[in-house]
C-alpha cells in the first residue's frame, strides 16, 4: 500500500465504526504483555465512541517499524497517541520525538522495580520534546486525557466529557450516602 495506508491491524475500531472509519487515536505499546494494562485506554474511548487503532510497536526490538509510525501517523488522520511501555520505557518520548502529536505516556509495572524504571523513563523528557505522563498503569486516564485533548475541535466529547464527570460525582455521593445511613 501507499506511506499513507494503515497496516491491516491498524483497521480503527470503535463500537460503532466500521473499518473505513479513521482513527483519532493510536494506542500503541511495546509488547503484548501491555495489553492487560493497556486496554483500559481502549474501553474509555469505545464508552466515548472515538475510533481509535490499537496495535505493538516497540522501540527496541521493531525500531523501524516505530519510526514509521510515528512519522506516518498524522499522515493517516490520527490525532493523539497514546503509548505505553515497561522497563526501559523509550516508546513514547521516542514516538514524541519523530512525530508531531501530542504523545500521552503510560508507564506500565514491570516485575522488578515496581515500574518506577518505566515512570521515570516516560516522565523525564527533555526541554523541546514533551510526553504527558499518567500514573502507572494508569491508561484509563490516558484515555480520558485523549479524549479532552479531542474535544478541543470536537465540542461532542466535552459534551460526553462533562457528563461523565456527573456520573463520577453521582457514584461518589451514592457512597457517601451508603455510608451516613
Ligand atoms: C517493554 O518490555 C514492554 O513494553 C513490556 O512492558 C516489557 C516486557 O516485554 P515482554 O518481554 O513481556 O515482551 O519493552
């Protein structure tokens, strides 16, 4: 295919989107083993219905492979990504450093130092070349932090957004209900 064609399992998804559909946003991660964690971006932006394109991409064992990612991606119609790695967590500001999204980093738990190795990798980019950072494991937020950054041209997700918010709200003081009862 041509620069600008996604690969076939880069076809966006969403519930209500069929395969024509562009994605808005890219999750990207650097090893199957991320997907328990990552998937959690993935059901916030189908609960929003933003098309999104999921698929591994690791900056050290396919370096080419995330090269073109990252410079094809605004190409294809893409507008944030969302990258989540372990360990040595090069991905996401090596993503930010080759394209010109806006680059939302999880830093994922490894087994061995708790994945602060990953947060403090994701976290401490240099001046010029900026990641935002989420919590570890975090990739709801990161979801959730796409999906703001979306409903700056697309008032339909501020609109979702505020109503999610409400529910965050309502589900904390049906709690607090429960509780003084
Ligand atoms: C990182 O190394 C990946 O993002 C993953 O978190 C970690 C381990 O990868 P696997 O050895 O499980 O494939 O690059």
């Amino acid at each position: 295919g041509s620069a600008t064609t996604a690969p076939k399992s880069l076809a966006a998804r969403s519930s209500d989107s069929n395969a024509d559909v562009t994605a808005a946003v890219g999750i990207i991660m650097g090893s199957d083993s991320d997907l328990p964690v990552m998937k959690a971006a993935a059901e916030i932006l189908e609960e929003f219905g933003v098309p999104y394109e999921l698929t591994v991409v690791s900056a050290h064992r396919t370096p080419e492979r995330m090269v073109s990612y990252a410079q094809q991606a605004y190409k294809r119609g893409v507008k944030v990504i969302i990258a989540g790695a372990g360990g040595a967590a090069h991905l996401p500001g090596m993503v930010a450093a080759l394209s010109p999204l806006p680059v939302i980093g999880v830093p994922v738990k490894g087994s061995s130092t708790d994945g602060m190795d990953s947060l403090l990798s994701i976290v401490q980019m240099p001046r010029g070349i900026p990641v935002a950072t989420v919590a570890i494991n975090n990739a709801t937020n990161a979801g959730l932090l796409a999906v703001r950054m979306l409903g700056v041209a697309d008032s339909q997700y501020i609109e979702k957004m505020l109503k999610y918010q409400d529910s965050l709200k309502d589900m904390v003081l049906e709690k607090v209900e429960k509780l003084e009862r």
